[in-house]
C-alpha cells in the first residue's frame, strides 16, 4: 500500500528540504498509515525529500538488501507485486539515493539534504543549472570536497547540508 497522503513530497515536490512546510511533510511522514518500503512503495524516496538522513538510510538499504536467493544476480528483487526481477525495487531504490545526495529547486542545489554522516561517498552527478558536478563526502572527517562544477548558469545557489534530522 501507498500513503496517497505523501504525495505532496513526492512526485509533486510541494513540501521538503528548501521548501517552505518541511515541518507538515515530516508530521505527515511521521504518521504514515503504511510504513513498508518494498517493491514501489515510495517511503525512502519521501525521507530522502525531508532530509530524514535515517530513515531515507534505512529504507535505501532495505531496498537494496532484499533479494531472492534462487535467483543468480544480487539485483534481481522480488516477487513483491508482480513478477522476478522486480525493477521497481532497484529504481526506488536508485532515486532514494541519488535524493540522499543531492536535490534541486528552483536556482537552488543541495548537496547531501539526507545523507548519513557515517557513510562515505564519492560521486557525479546532474542537475538543472549543472551540467555535471562531482562531489565526494568522507565520514571520518565529516568533510566534503567539490572537485569539478561544470556549469549551464551562473546564477544559482549551492547549498552544503550540514543539518541531519
């Protein structure tokens, strides 16, 4: 089942981090009716978007842990709904990650709204006003390193997210 409630963090993007209601996205996150993170379901995506760096963690990694032992690749989740392998799993899975790392709005991009501060990461990615950009997160030091901006725009604002709810 799906919190149809949620829907206003994501797909629509109506409330989380750099938004105005982060506070009503995370009450309403909070008291979810359906708190299950297989196959399509939406939770780790919708903790991602709230900067829920736990949350978003644990959920990432029970999507991409769950996996059948009768099948011969890790990355063949599944039956959870429909059938083996199940893409829905991974490509949830996928962009709950990539929304630990970084998210855009409007002119503005965040890197690392809802990343665990004990994982490293080292990674390229894109986003609106950015070509590319490569970015790298260590745990130890609780540093981060930009090595590479390739820009489309001058006028944006990057944003370092250092707050972990």
């Amino acid at each position: 089942m799906e919190n149809p409630e949620l829907y206003a963090v994501f797909p629509y993007s109506l409330y989380g981090v750099g938004k105005p209601g982060i506070d009503m996205g995370i009450r309403t996150f909070e008291r979810r009716v359906n708190k299950e993170g297989d196959c399509w379901k939406q939770d780790a995506i919708q903790a991602a978007c709230l900067g829920l760096a736990e949350e978003a963690r644990n959920h990432t990694v029970k999507k991409f842990t769950l996996s059948i032992e009768e099948c011969r690749f890790p990355a063949f989740w599944g039956p959870n709904n429909d059938w083996i392998p199940d893409q829905d799993q991974g490509g949830v899975g996928a962009m709950s990650l990539q929304s630990m790392i970084l998210q855009a709005e409007g002119k503005s991009i965040y890197l690392f709204p809802s990343w665990p501060n004990d994982w490293d990461v080292e990674f390229k990615l894109h986003a609106p006003h950015m070509e590319s950009g490569e970015s790298e997160f260590d745990a130890d030091s609780l540093a981060f390193y930009i090595r590479e901006l390739s820009l489309s725009s001058s006028s944006f604002w990057l944003i370092i997210s250092s707050v972990y709810v």
